[in-house]
C-alpha cells in the first residue's frame, strides 16, 4: 500500500487545472451555481410564507400532539408571579429600599 501523502498528491492532482486555467469558465459556473441555489431559497421561502398565510403548518406533526395544559401548573404560576407584583409593590411604596451599588 502507497503512503498516505502519495495518495492524497495522486487524488489533489486530478483536481489541478494544469495549463488548462480558465477564470472566466470558473466563475461563470460559480456564479451560475449561486443564482439557482438563490432561486431555490426564494422558491422555498415563497412556498413556506404562503402555506402559514393560508394557515398550514410547515411540519405535520406538530398538529398531531394535544396541547394539554394542568391547571394546577397554571394555579402555581399565577400564585408565583402575583408573589411577585406583592414584592414589587413593596418596592414602589418604599417599603423595601433599593441600594444603588454605583452610588
């Protein structure tokens, strides 16, 4: 079996234009091959923007799963966040004292 670096030079070799070199070739492809993968996202963005327009989703499985909420879990935030206003509040009235540490 050959070694490594004489392989890979075997492979990159095959790639090298040799006297061959056309600039304006390359970048006529290169620029070709932009312009459809360009067109190819406007087409999908195109596509994806009017079937949410029309209400459809994107993903079809993401219908399929109920969305289930428990109320005790709804109960335990709505006591969180009115624990919350009640030390806001605290604040407002001067209750609590807010030291600036810029100050």
């Amino acid at each position: 079996m050959p070694p490594f670096r004489h392989t890979l030079a075997a492979h990159l070799s095959r790639l090298s234009y040799g006297s061959r070199l056309d600039p304006a070739r390359d970048w006529s492809i290169l620029l070709t091959l932009a312009g459809l993968v360009l067109v190819l996202i406007l087409v999908w963005n195109a596509w994806a923007f009017n079937t949410v327009v029309n209400g459809g989703v994107l993903d079809p499985r993401a219908t399929t799963s109920p969305s289930a909420f428990s109320q005790a879990s709804l109960d335990t935030i709505r006591t969180l966040f009115s624990e919350r206003a009640g030390e806001d509040a605290k604040y407002q009235d001067g209750t609590y004292r807010f030291a600036d540490p810029s100050q």
